[in-house]
C-alpha cells in the first residue's frame, strides 16, 4: 500500500516524463529519442520510467490523456454548443502550442498521441448526427459524420493553411462555414401546410 506522499511523487514523477516527451513532440524528435534519454532528461531512473510505462506504446498512450487533458485542455467529446464550439475551442487551444499542433500531424509519435484522444471525438460527433438528423439513412449519417469529424480536427484546419495560404483565422473561418454549412443540411425540411 502506497502512502499520499509516495502517490504524489509518482505523479511528479511520471509528468515529468511527459513533459520531457512533450519537448521533444515540439522539437520533432519525439519519434527517436530513447527511452533512457527521456528518463534521464525527465530526471528520474530508467527503472523508474519503466515501472511508469512498461512499454513505449504505454507512454504513448499517457502522452495522449497528458497532452489532451493537462497541456491543451481539450474536451474528449464535445463542447457544449456542438460541433462548432469544440472546433472554436481546439482551435483556440492549439493555436497556443502551434509547434505541438504540427508535430501531432507530421510525426508518428505525434500521430499516435492524438489519435489515442480522437476517439472519443469521434464517437460524439457520430452521436451528434444521429441527434440532429435522425431522419437520415444510415449511409449518409455516416458520411455526415465522416466529413464532420474530418472537418472538426487539427488536420483540416493546418491543411487549410498550407495548402491554400489562409492565415489561421481564415482557415479556422473557412472550416465553421463548412461545419455549419453541412449541420444545415441535415435539418429535415419544413413540412409544406398543404390544409388550404
């Protein structure tokens, strides 16, 4: 049995290993430093790291809750106010940390570490759909759901600046009209009163 202290110090333990990981996601080098070198500049043993996180996919998997949670903030599902407003707030998150943004796109560390909090993105914008447009058959919610999904995440609001030269306002701008473009279009149409 462990006492307070002893959980305290694991905790500052095992943060300062993320954090050590979450410089060299900035840097790009997250995909070849070692794990001993991430100990060592973490300040802990290498035996203690491994007690942490038995394996990189360990680590990798921590990385994710630790960068979604404590260094972003970001929502795991959706933010009240739907679709738009979690974009807004990623959005707004991100743009704080725009090495970090990059490097969760362009390296396999990175690409990992997003993609372990994605899924509950993921989920709730499947559940949105089927909330807004229950009418819808099953192929186009999924599709309505894909294209949201695509829409509402890092990858198309950095693509959107560099592919098409828009400032990360404009493209922020650009990916709300779509979302709000798409959310309309699964309204069901207003009964016409056909009584008179």
């Amino acid at each position: 049995m462990t006492t307070p202290l002893q959980d305290r110090r694991a905790a500052l333990g095992r943060d300062a290993v993320l954090d050590a990981l979450v410089v060299h996601l900035e840097a790009g080098t997250a995909d070849s430093i070692s794990m001993e070198d991430l100990a060592r500049e973490a300040g802990v043993s290498r035996r203690t790291l491994y007690r942490y996180f038995p394996t990189r996919a360990d680590l990798i998997a921590a990385a994710g809750d630790f960068v979604r949670g404590k260094v972003l903030a970001i929502e795991p599902g959706l933010a009240a106010g739907g679709i738009p407003a979690s974009f807004r707030a990623g959005v707004a998150r991100t743009q704080a940390r725009p090495q970090l943004a990059r490097a969760l796109l362009a390296t396999e560390s990175g690409r990992a570490v997003r993609g372990s909090f994605r899924r509950a993105r993921v989920d709730a914008i499947r559940r949105e759909v089927a909330a807004l447009a229950p009418h819808l058959p099953k192929r186009e919610a999924e599709r309505a759901a894909a294209l949201l999904t695509y829409l509402c995440s890092l990858n198309a609001w950095v693509s959107l600046q560099d592919e098409s030269g828009l400032s990360p306002e404009r493209a922020e701008d650009a990916v709300l009209w779509a979302i709000e473009l798409i959310q309309r279009e699964l309204q069901p149409e207003p009964r016409k009163d056909t009584s008179r």
